[in-house]
C-alpha cells in the first residue's frame, strides 16, 4: 500500500545534541510538510516542501532545518535540540492540483531529549 | 489561531450516531471545511471536507448551513475505533500546497 514512512518512531537525543528525523513516502505526492506536536496540543505546522520549494513558518525556530533531496524523501534537522523540543514530529504529504485536498499523514517519530 | 469552535469533549454509545459540531463564523467563501482525526498515538487521518454542499463518504456525513458559518459532522453509526480527537479545519485549498492550522478540536468517546 501507498503510505508515508517516518524513521524511526521513536528517538532519544541529548539536550544539544544534533538529530535528524527521516520521511519516505510511496505516494509520488510533489508536497511534503512537517508538523510538531508537544503533548496534550494540536499539531504545528513548522514548515513544507512544495517540489523543490522550501516555505518556513514564521515563527518556526532557526534551530529547525530540513531537506528534500528527491520527490520520496524529507529530513528534518534539529540542530541543537533542547528540552522543549521533545515531541512528536509528524511528517505529510499532499499532490497539488485541482481536486486535491487530503493531507497523509505518517505515524510520527516521538523524540525524546535528555 | 484557529479559525473554529469545537466543544473540548463528547461522549456517544457505541453503535449511536456522532454529531461533532464546529463553528467557523469567520468563514471566507473560497475556504473549505475540512475534517482530520487523530487515534492516540497515530498521525492524524482525513475524514471528509466540503464547501457548500453535505457530503457523504464512506467514513462520514459532512452538513455545512446554509450561511457556512458552522457544520456538523456525522459518523453514524460509532465503534469503539472511532474514539479520538476530531479536528475541524478551515482553510483555502486552491492548485497549490495549504497548511492546516489544527485548533484544539472535540475528544470523542465512544462508550461501550
């Protein structure tokens, strides 16, 4: 089945410490976006991929960085995690175009900093 | 900041009828009204949107008033797998990408 795949579920970091999360998607979908999402609160658009095209949330920290090398693959770089940063990330993708309204969403990578 | 009401919580016997309100007053007339819930522990799932007309899927029932300025959605006939927080969301969906702004939406319980 077409899905979206995050790696790993679940990552334990230390506080400054570099991490990267991973997407992978069998979908072929031309947008890609990453949410945040802390405990008990809604997801939080931090930023998307439309093609090649990066688009930053406004108020989307600097620590937060991502890359797209090619349709099927998303990062999502936390460069100096601290202890606020712990959440779970969830990554989704949507195909433009008229008739185009469904976000798929992946199962979230939970990250936890020490 | 979300553009919708819900109610924080609801409760419905399994087997019943769901009818999660949401009002979006604020509605502008290019903006659709979507709906997402999310399973504990699980990345959100789509259910169904609209504009102007009810629309019906496999999932669920969608009923837009006629002003747009609120809906309803139905799930009618409620299993245990549908507890979860239901999101309602308003947002314009053209050509492009959209963001969804998720609010808080509505826990819903279904009881046994």
């Amino acid at each position: 089945d077409a899905m979206v795949i995050q790696n790993p579920r679940y990552q334990v970091t230390q506080f400054g410490k570099p991490v990267t999360l991973s997407c992978s998607q069998t979908l072929n979908h031309n947008v890609m976006y990453w949410y945040q999402q802390k405990s008990s609160q809604a997801p939080k658009l931090l930023f998307h991929y439309y093609d090649k095209d990066f688009n930053n949330e406004a108020d989307t920290p600097d620590n937060f960085q991502s890359r797209r090398p090619n349709t099927s693959f998303c990062f999502l770089d936390i460069r100096s995690p601290g202890l606020g940063d712990a959440a779970m990330y969830l990554c989704a993708t949507s195909k433009s175009g008229l008739g185009s309204y469904e976000q798929y969403f992946g199962p979230g990578t939970r990250l936890t900093v020490t | 900041d979300a553009k919708t009401t819900q109610p924080t919580s609801m409760d419905c016997a399994e087997g019943r009828a769901a009818n999660l309100p949401c009002n979006h007053s604020t509605i502008s007339g290019n903006e659709y009204v979507y709906w997402y819930r999310q399973i504990h522990s699980q990345g959100p799932q789509y259910i169904i949107h609209g504009l102007k007309n009810n629309e019906t899927n496999e999932m669920a029932s969608l009923i837009i008033t006629e002003d747009r300025k609120s809906s309803t959605l139905i799930l009618p006939h409620a299993t245990l797998r549908d507890t979860a927080v239901y999101y309602c969301i308003v947002n314009y969906s053209g050509a492009g990408s959209y963001q969804l702004t998720f609010g808080k939406g509505t826990k819903l319980s279904v009881i046994p």
